[in-house]
C-alpha cells in the first residue's frame, strides 16, 4: 500500500514518465474526456512534461481509433452478421456516406458525440480504405486535442490557479464543462435532425398533392 501511494506523488510522476505516459493513452481507450483533462492538469502542474503529455493523448485517441476500426474488420468474419447488416436500410445509406468524401465525413464524425465508436467501428465493416481512415482520425485527433488540451494547459498554467489551494478542483470543472459542450452538441445535431426529417416530409406531401391534382 505504502508503494502505492508513493507511486502516485509528483515527484514520483516525473522519475516515471514513462508510466505516465502509457496510463494516459490506456486511460483514454476507456474515457477520451477523462484523460485530456487528467493530462493538461498533469502538464499544468509540472507533474508531467507538457510534450510528453499531449502526445500520451493523441496516441491514446488515435491508436483507440485504429482499434475501433480494427474491430469493424474482423466482424466481417461473421457472415450472418455481414449478411443482417448490409441488408439494412441504414446502414446501406451510413456506407454510400462513408464510401463518399470519407475523410471528411470522418472528421466530421469525430466532432459528433455518440457517433464515434459506431461510426469507426463500420469504416472497418465497410472496408472504408484505412489510409483514408487514418489521414482523417490523425487530422480531427490533432484539432481536437490541441484545442481542449491547450485551453486546459493554459487555464492551469496561471500564476493566480497555480497558488490557488482549490486548484485542484480544474480537473472536475474541465470535466463538466466537456460533458455540457458534449450535451449541447448531441441536443443541437437532434433537433436539426428532426428539422431535416420534418422538411423532407412536407416537401413529399407537397410533391405528393401537386401530382393529385396533375
């Protein structure tokens, strides 16, 4: 026990980048979010190299990536699922969007909550080309860390938080602020959604009274 808790002490930290740096990348296989914000606060206060950890992160959310597709590509072992999947009607148009501009309907993906591990699951289903997949996963990572990491890292970085005795609830903050933009994202792209359905269905009753009366 008593190692343990000594493991876990900045100094210790800083003796063993190493193992800091691979429990950043495992901890963002299990939760992104999480482990953006555990890295910048690390980063922030001088617990991990700054380098060292952004770079935990984007090898953590590209390599999470890679394996999401991987795992889409062994699937297609399965030909009762193959068969099931490829005759729904969902997911016939989700693979003609995929096949079509993929790099950019794959960055456009990752910016989208809930969609990711689904939608980089059936970019391998599909056999989606992987250095199409790739390109678009390093470009998107790239962004997406820099923004949320650099923001966090600077925040924290401040000499007014840095001598603050309650700096340690940044992490907790970034952590929620995340899950709000996240929320307000997914509400957002649900009522445009909505909004386009609604749109197509009275442009089909249009289209459907106008040959009435032809």
């Amino acid at each position: 026990m008593e190692d343990y808790i000594t493991l876990l002490q900045p100094n210790t930290i800083q003796q063993n980048t190493w193992l800091a740096f691979i429990g950043i990348v495992l901890l963002s296989y299990l939760l992104e979010d999480l482990a953006i914000v555990t890295a910048a606060v690390m980063a922030s206060q001088g617990s991990m190299p700054f380098e060292v950890a952004l770079l935990a992160i984007f090898v953590g959310i590209a390599s999470g990536d890679a394996l999401l597709y991987a795992f889409g590509v062994w699937a297609r072992r399965w030909r009762s699922l193959r068969y099931r999947l490829l005759n729904m009607p969902l997911l016939r148009q989700a693979r003609r969007r995929l096949k079509h501009h993929a790099i950019i309907n794959i960055v456009i993906i990752r910016f989208i909550p809930g969609l990711r591990s689904v939608s980089f699951t059936l970019c391998g289903y599909f056999r989606i080309p992987f250095h199409q997949f790739l390109i678009a996963v390093l470009l998107a990572t790239a962004a997406w860390t820099a923004l949320v990491f650099s923001i966090i890292y600077q925040v924290g970085s401040t000499e007014y938080l840095q001598q603050h005795p309650l700096k340690w609830l940044l992490g907790p903050i970034a952590l929620i602020l995340l899950w709000g933009v996240n929320r307000i994202a997914g509400h957002s792209l649900h009522r445009n959604k909505k909004r386009s359905n609604h749109s197509l269905s009275e442009l089909s009753q249009s289209h459907s009274i106008s040959k009435g009366k032809l």
